[in-house]
C-alpha cells in the first residue's frame, strides 16, 4: 500500500512537533555545514531567529578558531577520515548573536539513508551549572582557607568522635602531627575528670536530641600538659547517616592561669589588708584581752590568798576557780576571732548565710566601737536566700566598712555615734547596708572612691575599700556608695544568691 500525502504531512506535522518541543537545541545541518532547522530552544540559547539562520553555515554559532575549522572536519569526516565529535557527546563553547561566549553541551549524530548526508546537534546550554560550580569551587576554597588559616583548633570528626580533618591551629595546639592525629577519637584526648560529660555531649548529638554542644573540658597535650578548653561542636550533613561533626576547639589555659594568679595575687593582698586591720585595732585588741587576764589574775590572787590562810571556804574557792575559767575561756574566744579572721588560706566559697557573717564580724567589730565609744545597731531580715562567699573575705569587707564609719564619726559627740546595719533581699541580691551618721564622701570623691590608695586619713593608705571592691566583685557582687540625708554615707553590699542544687 502506498502511503497518502495526507499520511506524509502528518508525519512531518509531529516531527516538527517534536523538534519545537524539544526543551534542548536542536540544529540540523547538511554536509556542507549549512543550517536546514534550527529549534525554538536554540533560538533561546543562540539569541537568533531560525529565519536568521537558517541557510547560514553553522560556524556562525562558533568562536574562532572552531569557527574557520569546522568546514574542514566535515570535508575529512565525508572523505573517510576520523569523526572528531560525530556520536561523541562533548563539552564545546558556542557563540550568542550577541558575541558572548559561554559553555554547552553537545552531541553530534549523522541521519542515515537520507541524501546529501545530514547532520543533528543536540545542544544544551550549561552556563548556570557551570556558574554553580564555580561559585561552589571558590566557596569551598574560601571554606579551605579559612579552615587552614582559622586562629583556633577546628576540626571534622565522624559521629564516633575519630577525627576525619584538623587544621593547623589544633595541630599546633596539641602537639600531634596532622597523620597522628586522624587516629585519635575526640574522647582520648579528654582528662578522666571530663569525660563523662564529654561523652554525654556526644551521644545527644548521635541519638539526634541536641544539633550542637557548647562545653568547657580539659584537654591533654602530647608532651602531658594539659590545656583548658572551650569545645564547640555541632552535626553538619544533613541526615544522621550521612552526618558529620564539625568542631571549633578554644584554647582558654592561658586565661585560666592568668585568672588563677590574679585570684592568689587578690587573696594575698586581701591576707595583708586583714594584717593591717588587725594591726590598726592592736590597742583596742590589746585592751580586750587585757580584761579576762586582769580578771584571771585577780581571782588567782584571792584563791592564793585563801590557800595561804588556811580558809576553809570552799564554796568562795571554787567560785573564783569557775571566774577563772570563764575569763580564761573569754580572752580564747577573742584569739580565736582574730586567728580566723588573719588566717591565710586558700579561698573556699560556700552556701552560708549573709546574717550569719555579719553575726561573726559584729564580735570583733564590738572591740572597736567600744574603743572607739561607739554604737552598732542592726536589722537583719530573716529567711534570706543563701549566698555563695568566701565568709572570711566578705567578713573583711563587713569589718573594713564598719570600722571606716567609725573613724567617719569621731568628730561627733559619742551618743550620735551610731552605725545601723541591715540585710534585705534587693533585686540583685542580698544586700548588706551599711549606714553612719558622718560627714558622708566629699563629692571629688566619689568618682575615685573605690581606686587603690585615695583616703582622707591621716595615716591611711587608702587600700581598704579598694581590696573591698576587688573582694565583692570577685564574688560577682556590688559595692556601692549613696549619701544618707541628712548626713552620712551609706554602703550598700549586693551578693549574688546561690543557686540552688535541687
């Protein structure tokens, strides 16, 4: 049966509905190189109308060299030679109407049977991709640099903690090759008192309930020494399969020392400023202790004078033997103070009462005033939060103030000397409040008050309210200056509140 026109121009119909459908470039060429089709995709691609180009030699869509010699592959190609792309899929790069150059793919196949022979590319433009590309491969060279190049350790580690990649910077810290260390787990290189915390950390990230831990561990170098550092690590890679751990490691040792020796150096000269105290109240200590022993030595010599007379009282006998013992028991209670108050230890911080350490500078505060003839009063709210203090140093800090309003005040006559003390719970914290009935602090004062050696004692050195200040704010507390209208000063101790264990 022979085919009907109507059947071959319905054929032609839906060829040339599947050449114009076509989401790639489709060219058709003969032999010499001329353009027969030329797709609605290739005019989006090339920038030219098929009416533009058809008719016209392919090398047009060319850059040169390609250009002048496409010809001469197709003469080659026909004569029998070597195909150069022909059923070879290649990356080449065409040619816009408008002179730009850019990337394409493409494929190149010879229609059989037809004659003169043809030719269909298959072109697809790969700007975007090959943009992408680059715009990745120079985002990850900047991921590079800024990984070899970081000032701290960084590090990729799979989710069993081994480490995959380490940059210099931890290299350098640890003291470990680069080999040598791509065979360590995180884990080996944290002390034992760390660990557990370390490995806590870990399997919040691989069980999926945490995406990044923040922690503060202690790390040991190769040669032993061990470092104190800030471990930042967080699951990158999209799936938990997939996943990996990247990590940021903080060398925080040196502030640690520093912080260390800074604590020692504020505790030794908090140790001089409790000597010094002491040594201004000698007299007034010295008085103290002088009572029980005047009494002792009394109550010896009437015990003696009764012994020697032969006296058979008894009951006179053993009360002043009991005086004795109390007043002996007096005079220790007064070393006792002071040996607590001196000594030089190391600073312990504990949960304890702030009413509690003011209760226990009021007993040696008490030897001043009355020295001095002078009043303590006080009003201590109950039920206050506890706070976490070292109770020597802030004893230091309680008897330094009260014993600084007592000097304010010894211009006034001795029933005006009075000092109130409170405690209260503030919105800081507890405070302690400080209020005396002086002169208060000159205005050009002020502003200095709390800097080391500014006084407006004759013999002062003006360190007091200094190592005060260093104290509580060592504690992440507050002291602060106000007037006390009418006249006055008013010292305010603002203490954080401890925080619960429960």
């Amino acid at each position: 049966m022979s085919a009907k026109p109507s059947d071959f121009d319905e054929i032609n119909a839906r060829f040339r509905g599947v050449i114009d459908a076509a989401v790639d470039g489709i060219i058709l060429i003969d032999e010499r190189g001329v353009i027969e089709t030329f797709n609605p995709a290739a005019e989006r691609i090339f920038g030219w109308t098929a009416a533009e180009v058809i008719g016209q030699n392919v090398s047009t869509l060319m850059p040169e060299p390609d250009a002048s010699r496409h010809d001469g592959y197709i003469k080659r190609y026909l004569s029998g030679g070597p195909a150069q792309i022909i059923g070879i899929g290649r990356e080449v790069v065409g040619r816009r109407r408008n002179g730009q150059l850019f990337p394409l793919e493409l494929a190149v196949g010879q229609l059989q049977h037809l004659k003169p022979r043809r030719f269909v590319g298959m072109v697809r433009d790969i700007s975007q991709r090959r943009a992408m590309e680059q715009a990745l491969a120079a985002r990850e060279q900047e991921l590079r640099l800024m990984f070899d190049g970081a000032p701290i350790g960084m590090f990729t580690a799979g989710l069993d903690g081994l480490f995959n990649e380490v940059n210099p910077a931890l290299v350098k810290l640890l003291g470990y090759s680069g080999s040598e260390l791509l065979k360590i787990r995180c884990a080996d290189l944290t002390h034992d008192g760390d660990r557990a915390l370390l490995e806590r950390a870990y399997r919040g990230l691989v069980s999926g309930t945490r995406s990044s831990f923040n922690c503060r561990v202690r790390w040991l170098r190769n040669d032993g020494e061990v470092l104190s550092v800030e471990l930042h690590a967080a699951v990158a890679g999209g799936s938990m399969s997939a996943g990996f751990i990247i990590g940021q490691v903080i060398d925080h040792s040196e502030q640690v020392r520093s912080e260390l020796e800074s604590r020692e150096a504020r505790e030794r000269l908090a140790h001089v400023g409790r000597v010094t105290t002491l040594g201004e109240m000698a007299s007034a200590i010295a008085h103290e202790i002088n009572q029980p022993l005047t009494a002792i030595s009394s109550y010896a010599q009437v015990c003696i004078r009764l012994m020697n007379q032969g006296s058979a009282d008894q009951q006179l006998l053993l009360e002043s033997l009991q005086a004795i013992a109390a007043q002996a028991l007096r005079a220790g209670d007064v070393v006792r103070r002071i040996r607590g108050f001196v000594s030089h230890r190391d600073g312990g911080r504990e949960a304890v009462a702030l009413n509690e350490v003011i209760a226990s500078v009021l007993e040696l505060a008490a030897i001043d005033a009355s020295a001095n003839q002078a009043q303590i009063t006080t009003s201590l709210a109950a039920e206050l939060p506890p706070v976490l203090v070292d109770p020597v140093q802030i004893q230091q800090v309680c008897l330094n103030l009260i014993r600084n309003a007592i000097d304010a005040m010894m211009e006034l006559p001795e029933r005006e000397r009075v000092l109130l003390i409170e405690t209260r719970l503030g919105e800081e914290g507890v405070e302690a409040v400080f209020t005396d009935r002086g002169p208060g602090v000159a205005a050009a004062m002020r502003e200095r008050l709390f800097q080391p050696f500014q006084t407006t004692k004759v013999e002062g050195m003006g360190m007091g309210l200094s190592i005060s200040f260093s104290i509580v704010s060592a504690h992440g507390g507050s002291l602060r200056y106000f007037d006390a209208p009418p006249a006055g000063a008013r010292f305010i101790i603002t203490l954080p509140v401890a925080l619960s264990s429960a």
